[in-house]
RNA sequence: GGCCCCAUCGUCUAGUGGUUUAGGACAUCAGGUUUUCAUCCUGGAAACAGGAGUUCGAUUCUCCUUGGGGCUACCA
C-alpha cells in the first residue's frame, strides 16, 4: 500500500508551494488507493505560531485535500504533533548513543560560528569533525554543571558514497565526507527535523516521499539515520520548486520586498501613518526598509491596504481573498512541474487523480504564472454549477467583509450567472457594488461622465430624463419588459443601444461599466433606478 | 567559496536520434462579434542557451562553457 504525508512546519498560513507539495502526496496516494497522512512538524518552539495549524488545516480542506490520518481524523500511528512524539525520539535517541553511532556536544553557538567563520576565510566548506574521542555520560554532567548546551550528533559513516535514488532524478551520489555529523537532538531537549523526519516516517509507514528539491541535500543524511536504525528507505521524489519573476524560490519574503519597494518608490507618503497603519513603531519601519527586520504578516498586510497597493499572492489564503477559487488553484499548481501527458489542461480534481503518475513530474523549476492562472480561474468559474459558486463567493465576501455579503443566494446565484466571463470572483464583487451601496455613496467617473453624458449638448442627460419618464411608467419591472422598453425607444429614435445603456450605466454605477444593462436595471428595482437617474441629472445637468 | 540539481516560444509545457514547416495553453499582436467591462470567434508573430564530440544524421546521446536554482542552522 502506498503511504504518502504532508508535514508541514506551523510557522504561518500555507504556502502555495506547501500546497502544491501537499497536493502531489495527496494524489499518488489517491491513484493508488493509499492513505495520506498528514503530519505537523513542530519542533522547533522559536517559530512555531500557536494558530498555525488550525490555518493550515483549514487551507488544506478548502482545496479540497483531505487526511486519512492526522490531526482532527486522528489514526493508529499517532500522535501526529511532534510536539507530542517525545519519548519515541528519545528511544531512539538512546539506542543511537548506546551503540556509538551518535555522540554528544557542548560546543556553544558562538564557538560553532567562529568555526565557521574560520573555514570561511580558508575559502572551505564547514563541515563539523568528530572529536578523537567521544564525551562520556560524566563529561555530560559536567558541561551541564557548567551551564553548557547539550546536543546530539550522528556520526555519520564515511565507508562509503551514499546514493540518493530518486524518482525525478534518477541516481545521486553524495561523498560521505560531504556530509557532516548532523545534530540530532538540539539542547533543549526536543529533536531536530532530520531524526524526527525519519523515525515517523517509519513508524507511519510512509513509502514515498515527495518534497521539494530544497531538501535533495538532506536526502543521504536520512538515508545514513534509516541504516543506523535499521529502516527502510522510502522512495523518493525531489520535485522542482516555483520560482518567483525576481529570482528565487516563491517565497513568503516576496510580500514584504514588494511592500518595501513601493514605500521606498513613493517617497511622498508620511511614513509616519504608514507605520501607525501597520500598528508598529516609525523606528520598526524604518528597519524594516533597511532590510534588517520584517514586521509580522498582519503589520505587512495593513500597510499594503494602507498604501492601497496588492501584494503578490504567496500564501493559499491570500489567492482566496483575491478571488480565486479552489478548483482553478489546484489546477494550475498541478501543472507546475507535471501534466497529463496530453493536450488536456484544465481538469477536476477527480480528473487529476484519475491522470496523476508521479513518473511524469519535470525536473526543471517553473515560474509562477499569474496571468494563466487568472485564465484557470475563469474557466472554472464558467463551467462550475451555480450552488457551488454560491459558496465560494460566499467565503469570498466574508473575507474581505464585503457589503455585497447583504445579498442572499439566490441574488448571488444570479449576480454571479451574469458575470460568467470574469477572471476572479473580486472582478464579479466590484462590478455588482452598485447594487449594495447607497444611492449617495456613487462615485461618478469623471472622464465617463464627460463623455457620455455632457458630450454633444448634454446628449446623454436628455437620454436620461426620457428615460426617468419612460421607465417611471413600466408596470412590469422585469430584465424582458425593461428590454423591450430600451430597444422601441432605440427604433424610435434610430439610434444604437450603447446611446441608451452607457447614460443609464453612468447614473447607476457612477461609470461605463456594470452587468448587463436590462438586468442591472431590474435587480436594482424602480425606485433606485429612477433615484439615481434624478442624483445624476441634478448633478450634471441643472 | 564548496556540494548538488536543472536548461524547448515571454510563461507553463508536449515531443523525438531521421515521422517536425518542433505541437498545445496563457500572455501578446491584427481583425471580427457584443449595450459597457469581461467573454466569444478568426488569424499572426514567437523556442530547442553556446561550443565540441558520437553518428550517415542530433533539439534528442556524451563532455565542456554559460546561465538559473537549491543546500551549506541547535529552521523545517
């Protein structure tokens, strides 16, 4: 049976490269009919965030990933917080120094990087030597009387080459003098992640490893702790990684450089609000425009809203409030590194599984491709069901605290069925504002108003008092009556249409653009309809 | 610096020792449809990083160069 995992560190909100990891374990385990575990690797209490997991967990079920075993499911090889695995570490941990394969250290942080200072400026690699002789259990309780840091090193065998065999990248060897005595138990007690990596993914029976190449260097480390302890060794797969348009991984800090870059670029704004924006300090904005420290997420976002500019999406929630909807994120990310082998492009998720063969994954990196995975979204949209479209608007809206959140269902479903060519669900959310604001709230379009209205004698302002009249004496109210209205009058007076629509629109919506005239008209009802069209013309023509 | 990985249109990619005028998608450009925006339709432009070698023949195999990326933590 194949068992794959998903063991993301709690450090934050999921990242669209962890997604796409996550999703890749998730679909070899479903082809194969396996289980997929989903494990969180919490060792480290610096940077752990207690909400973390929850964020993670929820971003996983909105795109559609689920767990056979993990937190909330539970499973027989739990728990699955490493936090919670402690005494199976240090069984391990024991058997390892009793048999000399791993020996302990003292060597505080400073002495470790003046060690690596030196090998530095010998232009050498640092690789951590074993002392000649190994500290005994009273050299322990010395340093400890001491007050120094106790940790654990594997002591890596260096008979022979290791090989990585990899499903990507074939075979890769690694000399064993390349690798150096890796910690394994950091001094406060808790293990690092290369021995807890590899004791639970024996222990859960975990047969394939999929992960980023990121971690192709840790791969023979791994490989020498599973011999030491008698395990197996998994298959595994080192996929590509994303890379962003400036250079790098797709990594969390794009959103900070950018904001950093456009505070930078526009130096008419008062840092002073921008830092009260972000809730910090003038000193901590100006560290963080040095490059020195980086505010936490929310201070980032804040500014960003403040200054009115979009950060790049990098985390799964940041692609939800943009208006992305799950099945087209899936999607795309699926054919970063891997496709079906033939033309198809845009698939379910049920489809995904049905193609997915871990043997067609690329090699190479990819760049993240925002303008096709607008394109994605678009065609999800349009050829997903209504009542599914419904929810995901719905989260939509609730995340950014939409006042289009007023609507129920069934105006949504409608409102969204009139929309079917739109990139995002934020494009659907601005065009129908209109009808979730206050008639005074409208802003008009300067230029528009120029154009259509005030262009030609007032041309487009006659428009609208005949219109007030005419749409004042329609009894039906309905997108049909409304039509048939606009188009006689059309005849009537021989013009096009757009003379008719773009003067309504404009009184409206405040601009040129809006849904579909005759429906807009309708779902706005009478009453507003003839309001706006009296604010115009008192604006504009008087 | 050391170690490792990678290299087809701007981007994601298909593909193979001769079947290729290298296919698709997004973006782009030119037309067209449409009451606005968006869609939609038609068409165009656009790539095998460079150099050696192997071979009758190389985009495909080998090596080198160049370029990109990763790792080099008591982070995962």
């Amino acid at each position: 049976m194949v068992i794959t995992r998903f063991a993301p560190s709690p450090t934050g909100y999921l990242h669209i490269g962890g997604a796409r990891t996550a999703l890749f374990n998730w679909l070899l385990a479903r082809k194969m009919g396996g289980k997929f575990i989903l494990r969180i690797e919490d060792t480290d209490q610096k940077r752990n965030t207690p909400t973390a997991m929850q964020q993670v967990i929820d971003d996983l079920r909105w795109l559609g990933l689920d767990w056979d075993e993990g937190p909330e499911v539970g499973g027989p090889n739990g728990p699955y917080l490493q936090s919670q695995r402690r005494e199976i570490y240090d069984k391990y941990l024991n058997q390892l120094l009793d048999e000399g394969k791993a020996y302990y250290c003292f060597d505080t942080a400073e002495e470790l990087a003046a060690m690596r200072q030196k090998a530095e400026r010998e232009k050498k690699s640092f690789i951590y030597r074993r002392p000649e002789t190994l500290p005994t259990k009273e050299d322990v309780e010395a340093a400890k009387a001491q007050g120094k840091p106790v940790t654990v090193r594997f002591a890596v065998p260096q008979d022979k080459p290791i090989v990585v065999r990899d499903i990507i990248r074939g075979e890769v060897t690694f000399a064993p003098e390349e690798i150096a005595d890796f910690i394994i138990c950091k001094s406060d007690g808790f293990p690092t992640y290369h021995f807890a990596v590899v004791i639970d993914d024996e222990l859960m029976g975990v047969t394939h490893v999929m992960r980023g190449q990121e971690h192709l260097m840790n791969t023979p480390a791994h490989q020498c702790l599973q011999e030491a302890l008698g395990f197996r060794t998994p298959e595994y797969a080192h996929m590509s990684i994303t890379v962003s348009d400036n250079g790098g991984k797709l990594s969390k800090r794009e959103r900070p450089n950018t904001l950093r870059k456009a505070i930078k670029a526009a130096n008419s704004l008062d840092k002073a609000s921008i830092a009260k924006a972000g809730n910090i300090s003038l000193e901590e904005l100006e560290s963080f425009l040095k490059k020195k420290t980086t505010p936490e997420e929310t201070s980032i976002n804040a500014m960003a809203d403040f200054i009115g500019i979009d950060l790049p999406e990098i985390n799964v929630v940041d692609f939800v409030k943009s208006g992305y909807i799950p099945e087209a994120l899936v999607n795309f990310t699926a054919l970063l590194g891997w496709n079906p082998g033939d033309e198809r492009e845009i698939m379910s998720l049920e489809e995904l599984i049905e193609a997915f063969d871990e043997k067609r994954l690329n090699k190479a990196n990819s760049f993240f491709d925002r303008n096709k995975l607008s394109s994605f979204n678009m065609e999800h949209i349009s050829r997903m069901d209504s009542a599914k479209l419904v929810g995901h608007m719905r989260r939509f809206l609730e995340l950014n605290n939409s006042p289009m959140l007023a609507a129920d269902d069934a105006l949504l479903e409608r409102l969204i069925e009139l929309n079917k060519g739109a990139k995002t669900l934020r494009d659907i959310e601005s065009k129908c504002l209109l009808f979730f604001i206050e008639d005074s709230e409208i802003e008009f379009d300067e230029k528009a108003v120029k154009k259509v209205l005030l262009k030609n004698d007032n041309e487009g302002c006659k428009v609208l008092e005949m219109l007030k009249e005419e749409l004042g004496k329609l009894e039906d109210f309905s997108a049909h009556s409304i039509e048939t209205l606009l188009r006689s009058i059309c005849e009537e007076k021989e013009i096009g249409l757009g003379k008719v629509a773009q003067p309504l629109r404009i009184a409206l919506s405040g601009s040129t653009i809006s849904p579909a005239i005759f429906d807009t008209v309708e779902i706005l009802g009478k009453a507003k309809t003839i309001a706006r069209i009296d604010i115009a013309l008192a604006k504009f023509y008087n």
